[in-house]
C-alpha cells in the first residue's frame, strides 16, 4: 500500500511532504543514474521513482522505522518518487524473484533456504534485527517447553510462511520432524491460549507479549539461544537489482536508518501513535489486522525489539550492519539446519559498509 499519509511535526523534526502519485505496482524503478536538477541549477538530485518492498508481518510495531520514513520525508529526501510498503506475512523471496517487489523484509533462514535449495539468485545486504526474534512460546502451566528436547512428543502450531523456520529449529537440534507433531494455525495465538496446541511458533516481540498481556505465564525457547543465532528482518534483494541498482539501493537505506534512528530518539508515545496511525490505515486497506492495537502493548513491542536492534554489534558498526562474526554465526545456524552456504553466496554488505565510511555522522543513532 502506498502511504499518502498526513505528516505531522515533531520536536526536532523537519517534516517534508510527501509524493501523492502513484506509479504502476510492480514497475521497475528509475535508473540509478536518473538525476533531476534543482531550480537554481546548483544541485542535482536523484530520482529513482517507484520502489516496493515486502514487509515480513502486518503494519505494526515492528516496522516503526519505516513508518518514521514516511513521516519525516526521508525516502523523499533520497529521491524516491513513492516507496510501496507491502504488508506481509510474507517472506518476500517468491515476490523477489517475481520482480513484483524489489526489496524484501525477511530473515536469514527463510532467504538462506531458497539460496541453498533452488540456487535463487538472492542476496541480504542488511538486517534491522541482529538477533532473530523467533520463538516457540509455550504456557508456563501447560507445555512449558524449555528445552529443545521437550518439543518431542508436543503438539507444536507452525504457520505456512514459518514451515522453513521450524524446520531449521528441529534440524539444528538434531530433532527428527516425525517425534514432533506439527500443526497448521494462523497467526491468532488463540490455540495456545484454548490448550489446542503446547507450543506456537511465535515472535518474542509480538505473540509472546500478546499472551502474557492476556494473563498467562509464558515459557519461551527463543531461536537464538537454541542452535539458531541468525540475522532477521534482513533487507533482501536478487543478485540482478543490487548490481543494476547500487546508488538506489544506498539511497534507500541511509533513509532507513534516518527512520530507524528517529525510533530511539522520539518519545516512545509518539511512536506508540505513528506505529497506531499506520495500522489503522492499514487496516483500512484490507489488509491483514488483527483488531485494534492496544498501545501499551505497542510500547512493550518497541521496547522488546529494541534489544535486538540495538546491540553491540549496532553500537559499534551501525544499523543493519552484518559483522564477519554475525555472519559466521549465522552461517553457522544455517548449515546445523542442513543448509550449506558461504558469506559470499548469501551476504554482501559492501553498501551499508560505503554508507557509514561516506556518512559517519549516521552512527549516532542513538540518543
């Protein structure tokens, strides 16, 4: 869905208006090399029109920094004419291929698994999250699963676009599928809650705080301190548009990282708002929703996920930076789950790493 949404000011903040016209959904974006000149004819600024991009889940919390984005004009200020954010659940890697988006808010198992198993021509040149927020969540009064051991003989609920990412768990934990019984569910942690199911596939960011915010004690056997310490929410792109489209794409993510930024900077109620304002709009759409959003639970969301965000490795490098070592480390879960990939088959970082070499002033994302 293309944001036309009303900016509104804040502290510090220069919101720009933005575009209003939309291009056609899936179109290629402006060449690289596209400039327009400013009216004095002493600047040129790029113009790469029309993006899309996937986003892994539905318009919350979770993509606060895109919305951030929207808001103070920063996609415009890179030279963006609109930037379609498409709202998931979706991995984003058939789309990819497809060419009906051209950057995908994915995860490193998801984007991993199509490289290694059908050679997709796929590359991850960013992560929002350094630590993947998966989780099996369970009742503490009722599955309570704590080890990877206790998920044999367990009813566990997967949904379809996280079959591959339950899968990698089991692998890494050399658990054979068949002990386990695997069911299909959506997203609504419902069965978990009714005793349906002893264990859900879920974020420690989302469905785990939904729960617990319903009152019950919750166990969870997070993905990466079990076998699987991988990168998540990572920017993904074909092996085709990163080279035909490097100066877009850097564009792209400084503005990301300005919206990023900015969700460590504003008050936390004022993202509370911006993340609400979007997914209702969202909802109004047509697209996926799960009710009306509870803004304390917005406010635990933001807080959650920014322990994922901001880590030492953020502290150090930068947003949606991918260290040698975390590269390694992901690696590593990848082939416990039987997926055997190099960091050049599946990473290339070389435009973040040219962001903060040209604009240091753009690791001080924190206040």
């Amino acid at each position: 869905m293309a944001h036309n949404h009303k900016q509104r000011t804040r502290i510090g903040v220069v919101a720009a208006a933005l575009a209003a016209s939309a291009l056609v959904l899936g179109g290629c974006a402006a060449s690289s090399d596209d400039t327009a000149s400013s009216s004095d004819g002493e600047a040129e600024v790029a113009s790469y029109g029309e993006i899309s991009v996937q986003y892994s889940w539905i318009k919350n919390e979770e993509f606060a920094g895109e919305f951030y984005a929207y808001e103070n004009g920063y996609y415009d200020e890179a030279g963006f004419e609109n930037v379609v954010g498409v709202a998931g659940p979706d991995t984003g890697v058939a789309k990819l291929l497809s060419g009906s988006v051209q950057v995908a808010l994915s995860d490193a198992a998801s984007v991993g698994a199509a490289v290694a198993e059908q050679d997709a021509p796929l590359k991850i040149i960013g992560a929002t999250f350094q630590k993947n927020p998966f989780t099996i969540l369970s009742l503490t009064e009722g599955g309570n699963i704590m080890t990877p051991d206790d998920l044999i003989g367990k009813t566990i609920g997967v949904q379809d676009s996280n079959s591959s990412v339950f899968a990698a768990l089991l692998a890494a934990n050399d658990i054979d599928p068949a002990d386990v019984n695997i069911v299909p569910v959506d997203f609504d942690p419902t069965p978990l809650i009714n005793g349906e199911v002893d264990g859900f596939m879920a974020y420690l960011t989302n469905e785990a705080i939904t729960v617990e915010f319903a009152g019950f004690p919750v166990t969870n056997l997070a993905y990466a301190e079990n076998g699987l310490p991988y990168v998540a929410e990572t920017y993904s792109v074909t092996d085709d548009y990163l080279a035909e489209n490097a100066d877009l794409l850097k564009a792209f993510l400084i503005a990301e990282i300005k919206g990023w930024t900015d969700t460590f900077n504003e008050p936390l109620d004022d993202t509370v708002s911006l993340v609400v304002d979007y997914y209702n709009e969202s909802a109004a759409a047509g697209d996926l929703t799960f009710g009306d959003l509870d803004p304390e639970k917005v406010a635990a969301g933001l807080e959650a996920q920014a322990l994922l965000i901001s880590t030492d490795e953020t502290e150090a490098n930068g947003l949606f930076t991918i260290s040698d070592d975390l590269q390694a480390q992901t690696l590593a879960s990848l082939l416990a789950s039987g997926w055997e990939l190099s960091a050049d088959q599946l990473f290339d970082t070389t435009i973040i790493d040219e962001i903060y070499a040209e604009n240091p002033d753009l690791m001080d994302y924190l206040p």
